[in-house]
C-alpha cells in the first residue's frame, strides 16, 4: 500500500491510509497493532476529519485503538 499523493483525510483513499497508519503506529510504538487497526482507525477518525485543520492527541489515538480492539473483543 502507498500513496502517490502523501498523507490526506476527509475520505476512506490511500491518502489517508498513510496518516492512519502513521498515526497510529507512532502512538502505540508497535507497528504490528498498528497495521491490523489502522484501517479501522482510518473509517472511524480520518475519514471524517474536516478542514484543512485538526488536532489529534496520542493519548486519544490509543483510547480510540483501545475501544476498537474491545469492540473486537481483544482488549488491551
């Protein structure tokens, strides 16, 4: 997976599959758990992201991993 166009948000392309799993990789510093939630994380935060601004926290990024991994029924 790669996108020619670099990191993005505000729909569900490769774009911001980039930032999801950028994002959610330098949060948990585990790359492993980073590509099995990143597209998860990219559906239900990135792709719905407006603007040309936003703030995420790490600490928002790992609860939201964390709520996500629950709902998977593998919590952390």
């Amino acid at each position: 997976m790669g996108s020619t166009i670099g990191f993005n948000w505000g729909y569900s392309g490769s774009g911001p599959s980039q930032l999801a799993l950028a994002l959610v990789a330098d949060a948990l510093g585990d790359d492993d758990r980073a590509q099995e939630h990143y597209q998860s994380f990219k559906f239900k935060v990135i792709s719905r992201l407006e603007g040309d601004r936003f703030e995420l926290s790490e600490d928002g990024i790992r609860k939201t991993v964390a709520a996500l991994e629950a709902e998977r029924g593998r919590g952390r």
